[in-house]
C-alpha cells in the first residue's frame, strides 16, 4: 500500500538539512582555500618588504660610497696641485 499522501498545501518543500549542509561545505571551502591564499599573501609581503628594504640599503650605501670616493678624490687632485682647484 503505498504511503498516504498529505493534502495539496502540506508540501513541505525541499529537505533544510541539504540546504544547511551546502552552506557548511561552502563556508569549509572558502576558509580552505583562502587561508593558503592569505598566508601566501602575507608572505610575499614580509618578503617583499625585506628585499625592499635591503634594497634601499644597498643603494644608499652605494651612494655614500660613490660620494666618499668623489670627495677623496677631489681633496686629493687639490693636494697635488698646491691647494689651488
């Protein structure tokens, strides 16, 4: 005998659990996939900005050398030509 059949305004419509269950697999991929992306992001800054820095290290000090080195020569040419430049 098959099973009876509610009235025509009984449908309950689609099962909650499923819908509920979707939004759990969802919220689970999300955090899955952007907590290596945040991680990876972050990462490449960190790195990022100590290259950078390192960076601006080397070039600073390239620069005062290149001005040590100028000024050295510039006494050094005046030395030889009896203080007169």
């Amino acid at each position: 005998m098959p099973a009876p059949r509610g009235r025509a305004g009984d449908n309950p419509g689609p099962p909650k659990a499923g819908v509920a269950a979707i939004a759990v697999a969802a919220a689970a991929m999300l955090c899955c996939i952007a907590a290596p992306l945040l991680a990876g992001a972050l990462g490449g800054l960190a790195l990022g900005s100590v290259f950078g820095v390192g960076a601006g290290v080397l070039a600073i000090s390239l620069l005062l050398a290149f001005i040590v080195v100028r000024l050295l020569r510039r006494r050094a040419d005046r030395a030889q030509s009896g203080g007169r430049a």
